[in-house]
C-alpha cells in the first residue's frame, strides 16, 4: 500500500458506524450537515473508496478526505485520543497527508483543551472552530523547515498532551512510543507466566481477558508516566473501551510491578544510591 492511501486503511471506525450507526455522536452528524444514517452511508463508502484506491496504486479522492476528516471528528468525539488511532508516519512527498494528519492532531487539541494558549498567538486560531483548519494549515506549511520540537513549543504542550497525540511530539516521545509497542508481546508472554505460575485462589475464569487487560494497564500506564492511578483509567477507557475505577487501576498497576519489576519507575532514593 503506498503512503498516499495509508493514512485511511486506519479507519476501523468504519465498521463501528456500520454496527452502531444510531449512536453516533449527535455533534459529529451536526458537524456534517448529514443525517446519522447518511453519515453511516457515507463512511461504507469511503471505506471501499480506500480499497479501490489501495488496490489501483491512486490517490484517495478529496471527497473521502471529506469523509473520513467527519470519521476522526468521531474519534474525538468517543474520546480516542491520535495516538490510539493506527495513523501512518508522515509522507513529506505528499502535502495532503501532512495537513491531514496536523490537522487530526490539532483537532484533538482543540477539542480536549479548549482554554489551552499556545506560545504563539498567530496559532490561537487552532482553538476556534471557524479557524481551526485554516490555522491547522499554516501550521502544516512549516512542517517542512521545522524540527518537531519547534511545534510543540509552539503550541506550549506539556509531555501529556504530547503523547496524546500522532505526530506533533518530541522524538522522545515518539521514541518511547515505538520502544513500548515492540515490547509489548514480551511483556504479554511475562505476565502471561507469571499469572500461570501463581497459586492465587482469586484467579479469574476468563485468564485471557486478565491479562490482555494488565498489558493494555503495563501500555497506558507507560505512556503516562505511571503518575496517576486516574490518568492511567482514562487511557485505558480510551485505548481499549474498558472503564475501570481509579482503585481498580491502581491495584492492577500493583501487579504490574509486581511482575514487570523495571516497569516500577524509580524513586530519588534509590536512584541517589545508583
């Protein structure tokens, strides 16, 4: 698949609008001037649209850009933050892509802190909706001659709001990111023997969903720092559907450590002794 038609082979919420058409989110249909079962049809569409284009070697036609710009608005809506979405590396050779997928991030932005203030006042219009995606553009063009730091001061992020998002982060981030998704299967198969290997009488039935559950908790709790029981509910909500307390949260991230030992961040004592 080349990288023209990659950035919409993502869209699994295709297939979520397809089963769960009448609970789309009112906003995204208002956003659209459609009905939700247009917006329903429509989506069906650009998902075959992606398939011919991906088949042909073609571009994705500007009217499913259209589609599927509607089809992140309902992302963002359900609470899915860029990162979660499955969305490709930058294309720098092709300009549609790079403003799409600003665009998606600074849409997430816009949505999810509406009071927040960039450093750059020229890039206020990201926070208002008739100039989000005229600013989101002008952003875009910059892509080119900037680091990615440059945008991430531009914007005055804090590290998470960074990891929330596709590609406007530091390469810190971007580097820890891909560093958690190739340890992923290893860090399964670990809690995997170690659930196995416990006499614990409180064992669950369902073993699989146990610990698919304490990897997604191992995931998101990296990817937050492990700071807060909370915020590490709120991206697992977000990552796998699964709501779960802030109590539960912290007693799954107990047995994480418990487990996965260097996943334990370390305190200032014990790093003063190293």
């Amino acid at each position: 698949m080349n990288n023209n038609t990659k950035l919409y082979s993502y869209c699994r919420l295709c297939d979520i609008i397809a089963d769960d058409g009448d609970n789309l989110s009112s906003k995204t249909a208002t956003l659209s001037g459609l009905t939700r079962r247009d917006l329903d049809r429509r989506a069906l569409a650009a998902k075959i649209g992606v398939q011919v284009a991906s088949e042909t070697g073609g571009k994705v036609p500007h009217p499913i850009r259209l589609d599927l710009w509607l089809i992140n608005l309902e992302y963002t809506q359900r609470g899915i933050p860029p990162v979660f979405r499955n969305l490709p590396d930058l294309n720098d050779d092709d300009p549609a892509q790079v403003a799409d997928l600003f665009a998606i991030d600074l849409a997430w932005l816009a949505a999810r802190y509406p009071c927040h203030s960039p450093l750059f006042k020229r890039w206020q219009g990201v926070f208002k909706a008739a100039s989000l995606l005229s600013t989101a553009d002008y952003i875009a063009e910059n892509h080119p001659r900037r680091e990615p730091h440059w945008f991430c001061k531009g914007l005055a992020l804090t590290d998470d709001q960074e990891r929330e998002l596709h590609i406007i982060k530091h390469d810190r981030h971007r580097r820890e990111l891909d560093r958690l998704t190739d340890q992923r299967e290893e860090v399964r198969i670990r809690l995997a023997a170690a659930y196995h290997g416990r006499d614990d009488r409180y064992k669950t039935d369902d073993h699989i969903a146990t610990i698919a559950r304490r990897v997604a908790v191992w995931f998101c709790g990296s990817l937050a720092g492990w700071k807060k029981p909370q915020r590490i509910a709120d991206l697992l909500l977000a990552y796998t559907g699964d709501a779960i307390s802030r109590q539960l949260a912290a007693k799954i991230v107990a047995q994480v450590h418990r487990d996965i030992p260097e996943s334990k961040p370390r305190t200032r004592r014990s790093i003063r002794k190293i």
